[in-house]
C-alpha cells in the first residue's frame, strides 16, 4: 500500500498528464453518451427553441470583476470521483439559496449524474431560486450540451481546455457566447493558459486537482497567475477548506475562488463570512 503513491510521484510528467488526459476523458465520454440519450428523447431543434426562448442570460463578467476583495462561486456538489459522496442535497435550491445569503456572486451546479450526482434538473431549480449568475459544471464537449445549458438557465458555462482540441473548444466558446453566457474557461499548466488566451477568453481558471491522483497542489495557481490572459478575471479553483486557503489564493492573485467540499460539508452562511472576510 505504501509503495504505490511514491512510485506514482516519480512518474514524469508527460507520463502524468496522459493519466489525467486518460480520466478527464472518461468522464467526458460518459457525459456526452448521456447528453445523447437526452438527445435521442429530446430533439436539437427543440432544445435550440428552448434556449433561444429564455429570459436573457445575467451578466456573469460583472458580477465576478475585480473587486477589493475576493469573490465566491459557491458550488452545489453532492459528490466527486476522488471523495466519494459529500453531502445528499435533497433540496440544491435551498442550497444555493444559503449562498447567496451568504454573500456568493455566483452559484455552480454540478450537472454531471454519474460521478458527481447532479442534473439539469438541479440548475434549473437552482436557477429559479437565486438572483446571481448559475455556471453550468458539467464535461462540455457538444454544442447539445451547450444549448440544454441554456435551456436549463445556465449563465456560464464550464469549458475544459484539456477535454477538447483546440477547434471545438473555439466552437463551443463561441456558441456560449452567442447564446449570452459566458464561458468559464478551465486550465491546467501555461500550456492550457496559452490555448484560453487565443479564444479571447474572459473568465479563466486554474483547478489545483491533478486528475490522474486527484491530489491537489493549492501552489499551482500561483505558479501560474502571471500566466494569464492580460485581461481575463482570474479564478481559482478547487483545494479551499480553510479561510487560510482564500487568503492565499488571493495574495496570489486571484480575483475568484470557486468552493464546493468545503460549503457542502459545514454551515454555508458562517462558511462564507468567514471565507469572503479571509480574501478582503
């Protein structure tokens, strides 16, 4: 049992990140083999309908700007690959209610079923509820997808650079941006923040989880704050469970924190005072 994480440790790198690739895309096949059983149910062409006839999307780039202290998206997360399940969640618009009480500028729901437990069912309710942006967390890589995000409410989208080629992460961006969400870009290494650059990205992250040991490396974001678009708002994601970790993201540079485990395993109001005061 010992051996195995310090033979893990000694991989090189590139042997590392075709681990990770090899899981994100697992999980990328299984979401989009369960956006075609939709799909198979519920037509393109009645999903575009219903996308095109929601009330406009909110202003996801206003509510997350730079501001004199840190801003949260709070995340409605029941379970991962790496913890196993979190919290039951009967109720995620209550939920998501607790935080924008508080103080979140924006709500994330997990809408991937099979590792994580969530639905579209769970953002559109959320989506009901809440007067802040909602971001679509889920493994992107279809325009059906894109377009039942809006048709759920979603103002954001969450787009994995290392889940998609550079052609169809253009693609996608370009429809959320046409469908007014705006997209949150996710990356990995200076590689992935270079690929965010060139589709003009606006709203970037880096998630400190490395996908092929789950561990995570809270000093990832920091290595690569300089790395990001000149203007794109700077968000951090994943590793937060004490207020010592938004306070380090954000002397690190981040105008963003993105929290999940940590708000769905405590008391979210409390948790969040006490987050949002760290980050100030």
């Amino acid at each position: 049992m010992g051996a195995g994480p310090r033979r893990l440790g000694r991989q090189r790198p590139e042997v590392r990140r075709e681990r990770a690739l090899m899981v994100l895309a697992d999980l990328t096949a299984g979401a989009v083999e369960d956006a075609r059983e939709r799909e198979a149910r519920t037509s393109l062409a009645i999903v575009e309908r219903a996308a095109l006839d929601r009330p406009a999307a909110l202003d996801a780039l206003a509510a997350l700007a730079p501001a004199d202290r840190v801003k949260i998206i709070a995340e409605v997360k029941r379970a991962s690959p790496s913890r196993g399940d979190l919290a039951a969640i009967p109720d995620p618009a209550f939920q998501a209610s607790r935080y924008e009480e508080g103080g979140a500028s924006a709500i994330s729901v997990l809408t991937e079923g099979r590792k994580f437990k969530g639905s579209l069912a769970d953002l559109e309710a959320v989506r009901e509820r809440v007067s802040v942006p909602v971001l679509r967390k889920d493994f992107i890589a279809t325009p059906y997808q894109v377009l039942e995000a809006r048709a759920a409410g979603a103002d954001l989208v969450l787009l994995i650079v290392a889940a998609l080629e550079q052609p169809l992460l253009a693609q996608l961006h370009d429809l959320v941006l046409q469908l007014g969400m705006t997209p949150l870009v996710e990356t990995h290494s200076a590689e992935e923040l270079s690929r965010a650059s060139d589709l003009g990205a606006r709203l970037v992250g880096v998630n400190a989880r490395n996908l092929s040991t789950f561990e995570l490396d809270r000093d990832l974001f920091g290595r690569l704050a300089d790395s990001f678009p000149s203007d794109a708002i700077k968000i951090a994601e994943s590793a937060v469970l004490t207020p010592d970790d938004v306070r380090h993201y954000r002397s690190s540079g981040a105008d963003v924190v993105l929290i999940g485990e940590a708000l769905v395993t405590s008391e979210p109001v409390v948790t969040l005072h006490a987050f949002l005061e760290a980050g100030s």
